[in-house]
C-alpha cells in the first residue's frame, strides 16, 4: 500500500484552531521535550492499546529554542522516510490534533501504536504549507536514523520490546521494587545512596572513600539475580594524570596532583583492557567487544563546563565463556580528556558501570536493568558531606582525615554547614532535572517516568505496564493488568503513581 502524502489547504490545516497555543509560547516550550530513541524504537506506552507489538514512525524529534519542533533523525527505510519525510522537516500536528494541544507524554502516545496502524503526520518543509503524511508504524528494530554514526564494531546494539520479553525472574503480569539505601560509617552513617532493588534481587555496597585522589570517593555496589544471573555492578572511576616535563620522576601509577599517572587514553577499547581487566574485569582480558554504542548528548554533558576537553560516552558488548555456557556483558562508560598543553594532559573516566548475564539475559531484560540504574542517586546530604571533605582536602587535612575517627569527628564541626548545603544541592538538582530527565529519556530506551506521590520525586520504571504503585515504605509494584489495586486485601496505603512530563517543573 502506498502511502498519502498530501499538502493541507490553511483553511483546512489541523493548527488552525480556537484556542490552540501558538509556537513559541511559554506554554508550548514547558513540555517540548520527546526522547529521540522513545520514537525511533517504538517503545511501549502505558496507554492501554490492542494486542500485539507496539510500533512507531521511526523519527526523532528537537525542539527548538522558537517553539517548533524539528525532525532531526529519520530511520532508513522506516515508515516515516517511505511516507516522504525527510531529517529537517518540521512536525507541527498528529492525526487531527496541533502539538500545542498535547503534553510531551501525550504526543509521545500519539505517535506509538500497534504495528501496522496507521497516524497521520503534519509537517512543514522549508516555508511551504503543512503537508500530511499517512504513515504506518512499523517495529523498529533495525536501522538507526539517518545522520547518526554507525558504529564501528559489530553490530548497533537495540533494546528489546519490552512487552515481548520477560523482564524479571520469576514474575509474570507483575513487577516488584524496594526502595534500598546504603549508609556511609565514614560520614557518620549518614544515607549516601537511594536504588530500587527489583524483587527477589540481592546486592552489596558500599561507599570507598579516597582521601589522597581528586576523586574522593567511590561507589562499590552489585546487585544481582540468583535465578537468572543477572548482575548490574558499578565500576571504579578515576582521574588521570601525565605529564613528559618530569623524566624519571613520576613512575606509572604515582599520585601526581590527585590523579594517577597514566599516558591519555582516548580510546574506549584500549582503556578496557589496559585498565579495568587489570582486576576490575579480568574475565575480559584479550577479548574484543561484539558491539558498540555511542550517546554523543552524554558525551557532550559530561564536559559541558570544561572547555577544550573532548569525551566519548559507549557502550561496549563483550562475549565470553563461563563454565562452558556462553555469555555477555555490556560496559558503560564516558572517557573525558583534555588536549596536551605544556606538556601536561589530564583524563579521567566517569559514570561506569556493567551488566552482565547469560547469552541472550540482557537484551530481554533491558529496561529492568536500565531502570535499575537509573534511580540509583546519591542524596543531597552525602553530595553536600563530599563537597565539605572537597574544601577539607584543598586545606591539606588529608592525613588527619584518614583516620575514620578523626574524620568523623571533623565531620560533625560542619553539621549545619552540611545541612545547609545539601538543601541547596536539593533545589539546584530539581532545577536541572529537566535537562538530566531530557538525556535519561533519550537513550534509556524501554524506561518511562513516574511521579512518587510520597516522595515528591520522579522515578524511572520499566515501559509497558498498565499499573505503577507505591507504598509509603519505597515499595513499588507494576501489573500488566488494568484493573489492579494492591491495596485490595493489604493495609500498606499504596498509591497510582502518574506518568510524569519531563519537562514540567
């Protein structure tokens, strides 16, 4: 069947309604905000729909600072680019509705579908007139969008429909969290660190505080399933050091200014093997990843206030053999550096973790694992504590704190400051998780947001669920039914928790 494309008479054209917002308002650029991977992967909605797989048009969508809303990607051969849309025509309405007359959620739904129905698109090129395009949502598992890199090892790594996979052991229809926190001992045990804990999961963790580096502290924490092997693991991170004035001064792995001395690095692969199979990863010494994916926004965030300095943001596949059975392994990582001035470089390596399972594990279980990730989040009173023992260290008071007591006791001098400090650390973080929010929809493909009515904050669940609840201890459950209340026949007070806009305060 070919597709329609037709331009629109303006007396016709859907945008020109009473009462519809105009381009560029206050209103309309609250909730411009649509993750680019969501429309491109047809991902599932919590709307309830027909059975069978969800699809979508295969675009990704920008918005811009006048109002509008760019179409930035378009997939090859997806059904968007057969129905004559091209990477730089502007969206402007869906079926019968103007995009000033949805919210970021709703015309995310708008968009998504089961495979094979069809939505009309409105879109303009150039300056012309709105056109229409009946476009048939296809799945889009395959090919990224046009303009986007290839990735150069293996094949481009896609997440798996949730609604089609099994996303937890040992649970069918449902889902189940528990809101887990890890205390600091060496910050006087204060809450350091908030993570969902999907049900019947273990972990261990713990903060590792590093005194004599730049990086003063690192998180230790595993958690995994014993029924399915899955295990999502945080890696160590550092700062780097180097410099060629000082010959035979500085050894490989001294302490130079805070950072370990090591020649730059700008290479995901090579950091791997020379780094982290060292001890970290050793199972993967010698082997080569199987794939690999580059997010260029986390890339770009990640140096956002270091002019001149570069990064690389990945995700490496690796595949390797445990007691006969084979497996994979996916490492996350972003590599920052900074280009050789006199003779001295500084790198380092931020936001690392890992997830690893039997052969074929990961993909049927990717938005659990990525929302796992996603909540975990250190809390503005340890954020605070490290910004203190920050200023304690530039003061040279490193011997005296790293003695747990000493450093305990020095902490308490600063309470007030510490409390202080973590609420502006609060509202400076709810300012910017719009921006934060914008970046985790984008690439954690398969996860959706959700206000905690207890909490006041937003959470990441796995797509494809009709039911989100939470209690007022943490617990959180998803049912693929669409009459399900937890609070039948329990007395833990659960409430529905809404779908939230990224982009509304």
């Amino acid at each position: 069947m070919k597709p329609e494309r037709k331009a629109i008479p303006p007396a016709q054209s859907p945008l020109r309604k009473p009462g519809v917002v105009p381009f560029g308002s206050p209103r309309f650029l609250a909730w411009v905000t649509i993750g680019a991977m969501a429309l491109m992967m047809g991902s599932a909605t919590t709307r309830a729909q027909q059975e069978g797989a969800v699809g979508g048009a295969g675009i990704g969508l920008k918005p811009t600072g006048d109002g509008r809303v760019l179409i930035d990607r378009v997939a090859p051969e997806g059904p968007a680019a057969k129905a004559g849309i091209l990477p730089g025509d502007w969206l402007v309405g869906v079926d019968r509705l103007a995009l000033a007359e949805m919210d970021g959620s709703q015309l995310v739904d708008a968009i998504r579908g089961p495979v094979g129905s069809k939505v009309v698109l409105v879109y303009v090129r150039g300056n012309g007139s709105p056109l229409s395009a009946t476009v048939i949502r296809a799945s889009l598992s395959g090919a990224p969008a046009q303009g986007a890199a290839q990735p150069p090892v293996g094949q481009s790594l896609q997440p798996a429909n949730p609604l089609q996979t099994p996303i937890a052991s040992g649970v069918t229809g449902r889902m189940m969290f528990s809101q887990q926190t890890i205390l600091d001992p060496a910050a006087n045990n204060i809450p350091a660190l908030t993570f969902l804990l999907p049900q019947g999961w273990q972990f261990q963790g713990q903060i590792v505080w590093l005194h004599e580096f730049s990086v003063l502290a690192n998180l230790r924490l595993r958690l995994w399933d014993n029924h399915t092997s899955t295990t999502v693991e945080w890696l160590p991170t550092q700062h780097f050091s180097y410099t060629d004035q000082l010959p035979g001064l500085l050894q490989p792995g001294a302490n130079w200014m805070g950072g370990i001395v090591a020649a730059p690095v700008t290479d995901p692969l090579e950091f791997v093997e020379g780094f982290w199979t060292q001890q970290a990863l050793p199972h993967l010494r010698k082997q080569r990843p199987t794939a690999r994916e580059d997010f260029p926004v986390i890339a770009r965030q990640a140096i956002a206030n270091s002019p001149g300095w570069q990064a690389k943001a990945v995700r490496l596949r690796y595949g390797f053999e445990r007691q006969g059975a084979p497996w994979e392994q996916d490492v996350y990582f972003t590599l920052a550096y900074a280009p050789v001035s006199g003779g001295v470089s500084m790198w380092n390596v931020q936001g690392a973790y890992t997830c690893l399972a039997p052969k074929g594990g990961l993909d049927a279980r990717t938005s659990l694992l990525k929302a796992v990730v996603a909540n975990a989040s250190f809390t503005p009173e340890w954020l605070a504590t490290y910004s203190v023992v920050k200023q304690l260290q530039r003061q040279g008071l490193q011997q005296q704190m790293a003695d747990t007591a000493a450093f305990g006791r020095k902490l308490q001098d600063y309470t007030a400051h510490i409390r202080q400090l973590g609420q502006q650390i609060h509202e400076e973080r709810m300012k910017s998780f719009d921006r934060i929010a914008e970046t985790q929809r984008e690439y954690l493909a398969g996860v959706e947001t959700y206000n905690d009515p207890y909490q006041g904050r937003a959470v990441y669940m796995p797509a494809g669920y009709k039911e989100y609840w939470v209690n007022q201890k943490g617990e959180m459950v998803l049912s693929e039914r669409a009459d399900y209340n937890p609070n039948v026949g329990d007395d833990k007070d659960w409430r529905k928790m809404e779908r939230r806009d990224p982009m509304r305060p």
